[in-house]
C-alpha cells in the first residue's frame, strides 16, 4: 500500500505526510490574536489587548490556543482521528497541536485530555484527544494523565444547541477521578482536545479540574471552529 495523504487519501511519497494541496489549504493561526481567547485580530493591536468577548465573558481557562482554523481540511483530519485507523492523521495533528501549545508549555506541568463519554469511547475505539495529548506530554516533556477527566452523565450532541443550551447542556459534565485528585491539585495544567467549537465542552472540563483545585489551565486544541477574525 502506497503512504496516502490522510486528509483526503490521495498517494503521497511518505507516511505522516499531507498531500501539498491539503498542507497548502490549512489555515494556521498566528499573530496578532486574543492573548486570553487565541482568536485571531484582523489587525495587530498589541500584546496586550484582550478581545471584547474574553471582557465581557471572562473564560474559567487562562489562555486557550489552537493550531488551525476548523474548515475543510481540519475536518478530514479529524474524521480520520476519529472514526478510521489513519495512524498518520494522529501524527500529523499531534505535531501541528504542538506548535500551538509551545507557548504555554513553560507554565504547565500536567497534560489532561478531554474525555469521551465511555459509549462513545467503544463506538469510535480510542479517544483522539488523549491521542493527541499523549504525542503533546512527550513532546514537551510533561506528565501524562489520560484518566484524571471522567464524564459525570451522558450529554445531549451540541450539535443545534445555542450557546446558552450548550452551557447548560455540558454544566457539572466532568469531573476529576478521587485518585487523581491528589495529583491534580496544585498543578498547572495543559488541557488538550481536538476541536474547540462554543467552548461550552473546554469550559465545563476546565472548571472540573479547577474544583479538584488546579492552579490553573490552559487550552490548546488542534482545531478552532466558528471564528471570524475579529476586527
Ligand atoms: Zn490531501
């Protein structure tokens, strides 16, 4: 079997490889952004300049990054990550995931995926956020603990939930494991998934580990959803 690109399955010359046209449709997001949100600014406003949305809705997280806009070659990817064996896509993603998390890497010292729901966990095999989170502690030298998240309940789709539904939808969702408890207190924490959509999910899991008393989270995912930049 000939490497193909892992986004859209075209032959490649090599493993872990996108094809050129799938690299060159990836939107990165660099500077000037939100120093709290990770949003992009149409214009450079300076370092320090926070967007109008993290004033007037101040997140539980303190910085929250993201490696790439969420158009059409993200969701290939991440389709992949998720429901195929696409070794190469968890790879690729890890990689672009650490870039964005190298910033935050010098005030964190615990890496902790995102959880899926255990029914969810069988029907998709693995989770891609630990997935990629376990790629991002060795990459950057942190500890690992895929198991510190737990999901307390099952949740509604977010999918054709407003943002007040979404809150109330993912509201007491997680929770951190009694055992992990003692490890998670005190520490600064990476929290990692695939996807940032409403942030309704990255909140809900950031306020569970800031019970267990966490001293602080940070946010990186390999993918932002629903952002225009902002003017
Ligand atoms: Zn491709």
């Amino acid at each position: 079997m000939p490497p193909l690109c892992p986004a859209c399955r075209t032959a490649v010359g090599a493993h872990d490889r996108l094809c050129p046209a799938c690299w060159s449709r990836l939107r990165f997001i660099e500077r000037p952004f939100c120093p709290v949100l990770g949003v992009p600014f149409s214009a450079d406003l300076g370092e320090a300049i926070v967007s109008a949305e993290a004033l007037a809705d101040p997140p539980p997280f303190r910085r929250a990054r993201s490696a790439v806009l969420f158009d059409e070659t993200a969701r290939l990817l991440v389709h992949q990550l998720k429901y195929r064996d696409q070794p190469g896509a968890a790879g690729i993603v890890a990689a672009l995931t650490l870039r964005a998390a190298r910033e935050l890497a010098d005030r964190a010292d615990l890496v902790v995926p995102v959880p899926l729901h255990r029914f969810r966990l069988w029907q998709r095999r693995f989770n891609q956020s630990a997935e990629i989170s376990a790629r991002l502690a060795a990459g950057l030298g942190l500890e690992h603990a895929p198991m510190a998240l737990m999901r307390t309940r099952r949740t509604r789709q977010q999918v054709g939930l407003n943002a007040r539904e979404r809150a109330a939808n993912m509201r007491g969702a997680f929770c951190v494991r009694e055992r992990f408890r003692p490890l998670v207190a005190g520490r600064q924490v990476l929290l990692v998934d695939d996807v940032y959509t409403s942030g309704a999910t990255i909140k809900a899991a950031t306020k569970a580990l800031l019970r267990a008393r966490a001293e602080s989270v940070d946010v990186v995912t390999f993918a932002r959803a629903g952002i225009d930049p902002l003017g």
